[in-house]
C-alpha cells in the first residue's frame, strides 16, 4: 500500500531524500501533463517540472504548513508555466505533437473511426488548440484543467490560488471566446 501524502511530505520535510525520490515518482507525469497542456512543448513543460521540484526542495520547510500539497505542487507548476507563456506568448505555435496528444485522446474516446472522421477531428483539434493560444494566460489554463484534465473547479481555484468564483468566471469567459472562434472558423456546419 502507498505511503499517504502528508506522511511522505512530512519525511520529505524532515530531510528524507527518499521521500523526495518517491515525490517526484509520484508527481512528475502529472505535473509535465498539466504544463505540457499550457506550453504545447516538451522541453518548457520539462523545464516546468524540473523548477518546480527544484523549488519545492529547496522550500521543504514550508511544506510543513501545506495542507494540500497536490494542489500546491500544481500552483507552482502552474505559475511558473504561465510565466514561461507570457515570455513567449508571440512566438508560441502548435506543434504537431500537441495534434497528435488530442487525436489519440479522441480516438481513444470514439473508437475506430474512418480516414475522413480522422482528418475532420485532427483539423477541428488543430483550431480548438489555435484558439486556446489566444486565451489570456489564467483563461487558458483554466480551460485546460477543467475541460481537458478533468480537474474540479475547486481544484483549479486552490491551485491557482484564486476564489473558485473566479474560475467559474474564467472557465466562461474562456469557453464563449472559444465558441467564438471556432464559429468564426467552421460556421454552422454542426447545426445541419
């Protein structure tokens, strides 16, 4: 049976550097899924991850006081990534591996579907991924964890470290302007 966070925080805090090894063991995927979705790259989402571990180390001793420390690991790694955004907000592009994230998340979603459903899902995907860079950061990320991680409104606000009044607030505004967008983009075509 796995050892439960706060007893594995509490030996990490007290100098336990196999508690620190079991941490990122535990952490890692999570928290580069969570930038990877914010950056759309491997090597920054890489750099997330590894910042953030980095400062939880050498900050252990205020983790004593952290009472959720999944949701304190995401703030931080969430932060960082927007900051990391904000630097390169005019040169970001979608990659093809970003593409490639969703069309297999689709597929795996739907099944087996025909050559043409797969070039109609991999372009919607590639729009609904271009109009998610031209979201404001806290809008951006807020869709993320909701819609694609699938982490509660509660979760995204202790995480960020805002009232969940303001994720629901972000939450529509973000979705609206994606609406927005992707109408611009396709139409009515849904509607026939």
């Amino acid at each position: 049976m796995a050892e439960s966070v706060p007893k594995l925080v509490q030996r990490f805090v007290s100098g336990d550097s196999a508690a620190f090894a079991e941490i990122v063991a535990r952490y890692r995927q999570k928290l580069y899924s969570v930038a990877y979705r914010v950056l759309g790259n491997h090597l920054d989402a890489d750099e997330v991850v590894q910042e953030t571990f980095v400062r939880i180390y050498h900050r252990r001793k205020e983790l004593a006081d952290v009472t959720n420390f999944t949701s304190f690991l995401i703030r931080i790694a969430t932060n960082y990534a927007i900051d990391l955004l904000r630097k390169k907000r005019g040169h970001t592009q979608t990659s093809d591996e970003a593409l490639l994230t969703g069309e297999v998340q689709l597929e795996l979603a739907r099944g087996v579907r025909t050559p043409t459903e797969l070039f109609e899902d991999k372009e919607v995907m590639a729009e609904v991924l271009m109009a998610l860079e031209q979201l404001p950061p806290r809008q951006k990320i807020t869709a993320i964890l909701h819609d694609i991680k699938g982490f509660t409104k509660r979760e995204i606000a202790e995480a960020l470290g805002c009232p969940e009044a303001t994720v629901r607030s972000n939450l529509h505004i973000a979705r609206a302007k994606l609406k927005k967008a992707l109408k611009k983009r396709f139409g009515d075509k849904e509607q026939k």
